[in-house]
C-alpha cells in the first residue's frame, strides 16, 4: 500500500506524512513492557507468536551490590619474550582489577625439540650425506615450526624430501638413548618406543598417493577384474557339483519311471521320458545351476536331514518364480494326490518329488507363454 | 578312459557297472590329472551314509487315574526306522522340554533314545542327537510337536489304545570318513550305496557283543506294537503315477508348440 503510494502519487510528502501521523497514534498503543522499544522494533513491531521469556521475567534480575565498570587497561602476556605492552577492556569489580596471567598464555604450547652440543655431534651424529651445518639449520627450523615437516621442508635451503629430513631429524633418537643413564628410563619416550622407517615411509606414501590419484576408470577396471574373478571361482564350484549330482539323479530316475511304467501297464513308453528332458532342459538351466550351488552347500554340511535338503532344493528350484507360481505348483500337486512334503522321504521319493515340482513348474511356465 | 591313471587297484572293473547312481563316472571328460584327482575326491563324496529314522510320541490316557496335572503319560523317542539299534551311530539323545518341567534338558545317553514322563500339555520337543566322534562332530536337530489329545473331538479317549504321532526323516552323512564306513558297512539300520569295485576299506571293528549290554534296537520294544510302518512304495507310486501325468501334459503342450511353429 505504501509502495504504490510512494511510486504512483507523485504526492510524496502527503503519504509519509500520513504516516508519521499514524505512527504516533500507533506506538502509543502498542508499547510493549518489559523491554525496550528499539529492541521491540527489532522484531518486526509485531508481539511473538510464542514469547520464549516470560515478559514479566525480564526486569526481574536483582541489582547487584557489586560495582561494575568497564577500563581500558594494559596488561602483559607471559607468553611473549619482549615486553610488549598491549591495552584492552577489562571488568572492574568495585574498582578492583582482575588479578592474574593472561588468559590466553597457557595455550603458547611448543614441542621439546631435542637439542645436541658439538662433542655430541661429534660422537654420533657425523653422516656422509649431511653436513653439520645442514643439521643445525634442521634442528634450528624445527624448533622453529614446531616440527612441521612440511613447512620444515619448505624452507629448507637445499632440496631435500620429507622422508629424509625426517629421518636425519629423528637421528635424535640415538642421542636421547645415548645420553639416558641407561636404556629402560628412556625406553617410554615416543622417540624411542616407535623408530622411523624411511624406506617403509616412502613405500607407504606413494601406496597412498596411487590409491588417491586412481582415475575413475582405473576403479571401474579393478571391480570389474574382481567380479568376473569372483564369477569364475562360483561358476568353478558350481560345475564341478552340478557335473556329478545331475546325472545320477536323471539317469536313476530314468530308469526307474521306466520300471514303473511297466509296472503299471501303461501305454506311454520309457522313450517318451528320455525325450522330455532334453525338451525341458532349455527353460531349468538356470534351476540347474541353482540346485547345483544348493548341493554344493548341503554337502558342506557334515550332516543333515533328508527334509531339510529336500526343503533347500525345492527352494531353489522355485528361486526364479514368483509366489503366486509356487502357490499353483503346490495346487498342482494337490490336484494329483501327492503330499506337499512326502510322507516317507527317503532319497528315492524326495529325487522324484523334486523332478515333478521341477516338471510342473516347467508345465506352468510354458503354459504361461 | 578317465580312469587309466586312478588309484583303484582291482583289475579293470570300472564303477560304472554298478548301481544307476555311479554310472556318471563313464561320462567325465577332461584331463588325466585332473581325473585323477577327481576320482580320489570321489571316492569319498560319492559314498553317502543315510540313517532313515523315525521320531514322535506314543501317549496313554490315564483314565480314572489322570489327576488335573498328570493326566496322560507319554513317550518321545527316536527309533530307527526298522527299529534297528541306533546306538551305532548316535551317542547320546537330548531332549528338551518345556521349562515347567523339572529338569527340562533330559539326556539319553544309550539306546533305545526314549523318555516318558507324565503330564496334561503338548509343546514343542527339541531333539538334539549327538553322534559318535568319528560318525560328525557337530549335533542335529529335531522338533517334534507332543501330542496327547486325539484329532477329532468326538475321538473318546481310551486309556488301551494311544495317540501316536511319528515323523520319518533320514539323517544323511554327506562325506564320511573311512572308519565310519568300515564300522557300518554291515549293519542293519545304515543304509550305504553300493561301493565302488576297489574301494578299499579297513577291515570293520567287530562288533561287540550285544548280550552283554542293554538291547538298543526297538524291535521287542514295549510300545512296538503301536509303531507306524512307513513304505516307501505307496509314495513312489503316488509320485510316478503324478510324473506320467504331468510327462503327458507336457508332451501334448510340446506337439500344439511344434505344430504351430510348422
């Protein structure tokens, strides 16, 4: 409203104007108690939907008997060698001043660096591959930087790796040991507990740094590499269970659905039963390979019950169908008199159970088609 | 051909002319050596061991005699299935009861594996058969529902005739060892498959005279008039007889699938 005012009227006085009068009349009403009128206005002018204080609360706060102001005061800081100066505000508590370091000294924390002496040097730290001027200005950097050996072998006038000025550093190590009375007061110092290896160092970090910099084809290349190796050893397992278990079980059965046809005076030959498998072999390869990996885990086990094997191979012939299929398998075999799990399972009777569960599920299966 | 450089030391004789479940050896292919080294792993793993055995509970009414809490006494046993001694092959049957039981882990540490007690509620029974040292180390488990109380409502209680409930199962030995084989081989309740010609094994431990100690087969049991028989024959037929139907069905399918694509 007040915008399309402002911008439409070219009547720019009499708009605010209005205002000004309207607000008067407004803020009278509407002055909150409790807290001041600026901070009131910081919230939109508008009351809270759900005041967090207690208005009433606010002004409640006791008056101390404590005098408290506020001086600019210098102080010094024990942390500091040069004796700076430096200002800043500080409580006053009845014109007392607080007593005290700074507060802050106690965080100026540095690292012993172990320093040596020249007779020291002399008797054991000499190497053909520094010179003691190099040494000193190692010693003298880490001291400075806190032995950050990045920053270490930043600065350091000559180019030499991390890994080796690590190691000529932690040479220091022989100068703790030798200079402990003897070698078990010293044997808890870090120093000596964890000796550093350059050549494992190095080894690890460009391990690190080819693992880090792998592109992601590289990574896609080594899972790939993984699974078909994982591929193979299965399908390994898989075809040397499924060679055995699968021909006697077709061949016993064979032989025996003829006995019976015989039996039974039946007009369908034995012939019939030798054609259908090669029939329905296309549509179970994959059941195949399911009982197969399901013998292979049977016979891990070192004993078990005929049921169970029974339970574990139908399971995985019915793996590739989905439950209302299973549920008509089941009917089938209803439909044709036989029990849903066999009164008498010997291994007979459960090889033939599973071969018609195997045969109805194909019958279904084409039917479906 | 596969079976030129195997280990078997009785002339010719291949194992394919015994028994349908060894005739797969005729059809390996691949390599001498790896042959050989299949047909070792065989001998073992073509040996299977199964124990057909039956589990369940005999129950008695106890008529006038049953209290509120001690109304039926009843018997859960594992038997072989033939009611041969199982003691063979199983050292020790633990049967666990319900927790209102004293005692409720109950071991059986000889054959026949059977425990009586007396009570008014069916629950579940966990069977645990532990076996031999050189039969498996590791235990097997069964359940089996206690029933007291007949099917049908109407069905009067008598104290003279029980409610029997079995259940028959086979325990199968996948891979057993060469002295399990030797001390079974010839007895009643194991069955084994045939065993390859040439398959040598240690001469069997005889078996000791049973005489002496306390009957493990079932078949004089008390209770062995009540036993179930269990024939694998009605069942292969049922099955075989299933299977034609199906043989057919499919082969109808095959010709309509056939004629269409001509």
């Amino acid at each position: 409203m007040d915008a399309k005012d402002i911008l439409g009227i070219p009547k720019t006085q009499l708009p605010t104007t209005q205002e000004k009068k309207s607000r008067p009349q407004k803020e009278p009403q509407r002055k909150p108690d409790g807290i001041s009128r600026e901070v009131y206005a910081l919230t939109g002018g508008l009351a809270p939907l759900m005041p967090s204080i207690d208005v009433s609360q606010l002004k409640k706060r006791p008056p101390s008997d404590e005098k408290i102001t506020w001086q600019w005061l210098p102080f010094t800081n024990s942390a500091r060698k040069d004796n700076l100066q430096l200002y800043h505000w500080v409580r006053v508590v009845n014109g007392v001043p607080p007593t005290g370091d700074y507060s802050f000294a106690k965080y100026n924390k540095s690292v012993d660096v172990v320093k040596y002496t020249d007779e020291e040097y002399e008797k054991y730290l000499t190497d053909p591959m520094w010179t003691k001027e190099e040494t000193d200005q190692l010693f003298e950097l880490c001291e400075r930087f806190d032995l950050r050996f990045i920053v270490i072998a930043d600065r350091f006038p000559s180019s030499r790796t991390v890994e080796e000025l690590k190691d000529r550093y932690y040479v220091s190590r022989a100068i703790l040991i030798a200079r402990a009375p003897s070698p078990t007061d010293v044997s808890g110092h870090p120093l000596v507990k964890d000796p550093y290896n350059v050549s494992q160092e190095v080894e690890r970090k460009r391990a690190l740094s080819m693992v880090l910099s792998q592109t992601k084809h590289q990574e896609r290349k080594d899972a790939e590499v993984l699974a078909e190796a994982k591929r193979i050893t299965d399908s390994r397992m898989a075809s040397r269970a499924a060679e055995e278990p699968e021909m006697p079980v077709a061949s016993h059965v064979g032989s025996e659905s003829a006995d019976r046809a015989v039996v039974l005076g039946d007009t369908v030959s034995p012939s019939s039963n030798i054609q259908l498998p090669s029939a329905t072999v296309v549509p179970s390869t994959s059941i195949i390979a399911d009982s197969a990996s399901t013998l292979a885990s049977l016979r891990m086990l070192r004993v078990y019950l005929r049921t169970y094997a029974l339970e574990q191979m139908v399971q995985a012939a019915s793996s590739s169908a989905g439950l209302r299929t299973i549920k008509r398998v089941e009917q089938a075999l209803q439909e044709l008199g036989v029990n849903l799990k066999p009164k008498v399972p010997t291994k007979a009777v459960c090889a033939e159970h599973l071969e018609l569960r195997k045969e109805i599920l194909t019958l279904l299966n084409l039917q479906k088609q | 051909m596969t079976n030129s450089s195997s280990s078997k030391k009785h002339g010719p004789g291949q194992p394919e002319e015994i028994g349908p479940t060894l005739k797969l050896q005729r059809i390996k292919m691949s390599k001498p050596e790896e042959a050989e080294k299949r047909n070792l792993n065989k001998k073992l793993k073509d040996v299977e061991i199964s124990i057909p055995i039956v589990y369940g509970n005999v129950a008695f009414w106890l008529g006038k005699k049953a209290s509120e809490y001690q109304s039926h006494k009843w018997t859960v046993y594992v038997r072989g299935a033939t009611n041969e001694d199982l003691g063979v092959v199983i050292k020790r049957a633990v049967f666990q009861l319900h927790s209102s039981f004293n005692n409720p882990t109950r071991a059986v540490e000889s054959p026949p594996f059977e425990l009586s007690e007396s009570g008014w509620g069916e629950f579940e029974i966990a069977i645990t058969l532990y076996f031999h040292a050189d039969v498996c180390d590791k235990p097997l488990n069964l359940y089996h529902h206690l029933k007291l109380y007949p099917e049908d409502e109407s069905g009067s209680m008598s104290t003279k005739k029980p409610v029997v409930v079995e259940s028959y199962d086979e325990i199968v030995f996948p891979e057993p060892s060469d002295s399990f084989l030797a001390r079974v081989q010839n007895h009643p309740a194991v069955t084994l498959p045939r065993l390859p010609v040439g398959f040598t094994l240690p001469p069997p431990v005889p078996i000791e005279d049973t005489s002496k100690r306390k009957r493990g087969d079932t078949k004089d049991h008390p209770l062995a008039q009540w036993f179930m028989n269990f024939s694998e024959a009605d069942e292969l037929l049922q099955l075989a007889a299933a299977r034609q139907q199906t043989d057919s069905a499919l082969q109808r399918m095959i010709k309509v699938a056939e004629n269409e694509i001509v």
